[in-house]
C-alpha cells in the first residue's frame, strides 16, 4: 500500500493506492496543520481500506504542514504533487486552478505531466477559500450554500476591492443599500474568478483546464471562472485530494525505484 498525506491550512487529506495504482481509499477532514486533523484523517483512510499503518510500505507528505509530519518517507511540495495527481486521472490535462483554504495556485502542465509554470497567491485572502468564508459570514450564509445563493442573482453587483478586508467594507456598502444577497454573492464570486484569471494570465492558459480544491465543490464559481477564463473547467472526482492522490503516486513511484 502507498500513502500520500496532504496537510493544509485548513483540512487535511489522505489517499492510499494499491500495487497497480488502484485508489484503496480517500479521506478529507476538516481540520488543517496543527490539529488532530492529521491522525483523524489517517484513520479514517486505514478504516476504509480495510488495512494497519503496518502495511504502508511508503509515504510521501506534502502541503503547508508537510515539515510537521515525522512519518513520511519523502516530503514532496503541493505544486509538484497536485500536477501529479491530476496528470494522474487526466493526462489531457494542461492548466490547473487550485483553490484552497489560504492559497491559490494556478499551473501550467506539459504533455508530460511536468509543471511547466505555476503562480501562487500565499500572501493575500483574495482568491482563496478564506475570501468565500468571509463572504459567507457577512451575507449570513452557510459557506456550503454560498454557490446556490449566487446561483439565484439576477445581477452580480461589481466587487471592486480585491483585498478581503476591503471587500467585506464595500459588500457590507451593498447590502446597506438595499442590494440583493443574491445579487451581492454572485459579484462577489465573479470577483473571486476575475482575480484567478489574472493570475492564470501570468502562465498562459491552455485547454484542458481542471479546477481542484475546496473551491471546486463552488458550482458558481466553477460557472463563473470557465466564463471568466474562457474555457470549460473540468471537474475531476474527489477534488479535494488531488494533492494527496500525487503524493501517492510519488510513494509509489518511489518504492518500484527501491525494489528496482
């Protein structure tokens, strides 16, 4: 069994594939670097494989809180292990928009699977699942109903403020006019995909574009980011771990090169 471990900010993931790549399980909890997340993941995944930690023969780690763990074998950063993981499950795959917790990512891929550009926004909410829960708080909306709230906008207001602190201010400006939650999320979700494009301007788009993290369970925004870029963005199965399914390939991949 091969085990690849994706600590976040804000949730933490585990995948366990088999000896021909199979995927045995996949698990994501809730709870990010620093928590009980890590050991609550873990033993969600060996209770769904059906298997100890003892059968584990390698590990890779990787995300925010890859340094963290003592367990791994091999620490491999999320850019590489993300472009794996989607590679992985869609060789067509060339561009990549990756939205989690605390940052974004946008990659361009090869033919190869190889990550030929990438772009990171690690230094400001915007972007990011931090800037929807923001969002979500100060329209007074369950983050996880967020997408079908925008859904029902008959016209996103413009969200001018990129900044996070500043766009609650002006989203706050909104609703005290009498504006529309509604009308208020879909802006501020069209806000969200005019920042990625942005960012994915500075490595080149190019069809096939897949969409991973929390961010991809956001219909609106996965409506509003192919609008907004262009290009129809895929959906690949358990968008949230891709990270953790590319650690596992690496694990993989490592133990035929110790056996060979």
């Amino acid at each position: 069994m091969y085990l690849g471990l994706d600590i976040g900010s804000s949730s933490s993931k585990a995948v366990l594939l088999g000896e021909n790549q199979e995927s045995l399980a996949a698990q994501v909890v809730n709870l990010g670097t620093g928590t009980k997340g890590v050991r609550q993941v873990l033993e969600a995944v060996y209770r769904q494989a059906g298997i100890g930690p003892e059968e584990v023969r390698y590990t890779v780690v990787t995300g925010y809180g890859r340094m963290t763990y003592q367990g791994a074998d091999r620490q491999i950063t999320e850019i590489s292990c993300h472009a794996k993981g989607v590679f992985h499950l869609s060789s067509s795959a060339r561009t990549i928009v990756d939205v989690g917790g605390q940052d974004t990512k946008v990659i361009r891929l090869g033919q190869d699977g190889s990550v030929e550009n990438f772009v990171m926004n690690d230094k400001c909410a915007a972007g990011t699942g931090r800037f929807l829960e923001v969002m979500a708080r100060v329209l007074d909306c369950p983050i996880a109903s967020l997408s079908q709230l925008a859904q029902q906008g008959e016209e996103a207001v413009p969200i001018s403020n990129l900044c996070t602190v500043f766009a609650e201010s002006e989203v706050i400006s909104h609703l005290s006019a009498g504006v529309s939650q509604a009308n208020v999320a879909a802006g501020a979700i069209a806000s969200i995909a005019t920042r990625i494009t942005g960012m994915a301007g500075r490595v080149g788009v190019e069809p096939q574009v897949v969409m991973t993290g929390g961010g991809a369970l956001n219909g609106a925004l996965v409506e509003a980011l192919s609008k907004s870029l262009g290009h129809p963005v895929c959906i690949l199965d358990n968008p949230q771990v891709m990270g953790a399914l590319g650690a596992a390939v690496f694990a993989w991949e490592s133990a035929q090169k110790q056996h060979n």
